[in-house]
C-alpha cells in the first residue's frame, strides 16, 4: 500500500482508488467512487471515501460467511465506539484517497489488519472519512486468510493487537476495550 500512496504522491495525482484485486468489487464504480472525494455539500473535500458492503443492500447482494461478517462487524463497532467513525464496514478495499492527504500515513502493516492501522493512524491526523455504498460480492467464501487467521477468534485477537499496537504508537487513546 506504501508503494501505491508513494506513486500517487510523487506523480501528484489528485485522487487514488484502491481495488482489492480478489473480484469482490465493481471497477465500473471507480469513477463515482474518485468523484465522491469531491462531494461535500460545504465544499470542503473528503480525505478518505472507504466503500461499505454494508451500507446498502443491493439486490444482487451475495451472503458474505458468517464468520468474516461477525468479525468485521465486532471491529467495525470497536472502531464506532472508540473514535466515532461511524463506519459500517471497516474493512472494504475499495476506496478513494485524497492524495494530498496520504502524506500522513506511514502504513508498515501489510497484511489483512492494514486497514487498522489506516483507521487509527486516519484518526490521529483528523482526516475528513465518509463511506460509499458498494455491492456486497463473495466469489469465493473459503477462501482462506492462510495458516492461524483462519481461525475467526484469532484473526479477531490478531485485529486487535494490531489497533493496540496502532494506537500506543500514534499515542491515540480508546479508553475500554482496548484494556
């Protein structure tokens, strides 16, 4: 992700989508999803619209596994009760950034909990979040996160060892769950 916000920022684009690339999101969206940065009523632009399976129910909807809503569910309302997000899906892939606003991050972890450290570190720096309605599409539900994190109680034990670790380092306070 680090490589991608660096090219944005040194070819001084304006906005930069991110796809996840597994077939879970519409690329005929990228347009409105870009333009949604731009679509403040005051004016002011958007610094992250994160797209949301969860925001709005499509007819052509797919059922995502249980599993993996529980625990996007749990750590979407962690985020909601911690910093007032008010996200309704914290890990969607597909989103646009500002790119004026991407110097602020310095995203180290790679992985499935990246969009942790992206949430805090978004916290910490203010930035202006907004969600997008996407489709809820799941080509694949066993597809596996591999090894340990397939294991929902412990990809959720991992997730928040991550936020801990996230906002001990950005010195971003939660103040209950988190203990």
């Amino acid at each position: 992700m680090r490589s991608a916000f660096n090219f944005a920022l040194e070819h001084k684009y304006d906005v930069l989508v991110t796809i996840d690339c597994d077939g879970q999101h519409q690329p005929r969206l990228i347009p409105r999803l870009a333009a949604a940065i731009y679509a403040d009523d005051a004016g002011q632009p958007w610094d992250i619209i994160s797209g949301s399976r969860y925001l709005e129910i499509f007819d052509d909807n797919s059922t995502p596994p249980e599993e993996r809503r529980r625990v996007n569910m749990e750590i979407t309302r962690q985020l909601d009760e911690c910093f007032g997000l008010k996200l309704t899906d914290s890990f969607c892939g597909f989103k646009a950034y500002r790119v004026d606003a991407l110097h602020v991050f310095e995203i180290t972890e790679l992985g499935y909990a990246m969009p942790l450290q992206l949430w805090v570190q978004a916290v910490r720096h203010q930035l202006r979040i907004k969600e997008f309605p996407v489709p809820l599409v799941y080509l694949d539900e066993e597809r596996s996160f591999g090894g340990s994190l397939d294991d929902s109680q412990k990809r959720l034990q991992y997730y928040r060892e991550v936020l801990q670790r996230e906002m001990a380092a950005q010195n971003v306070d939660c103040g209950g769950w988190d203990k």
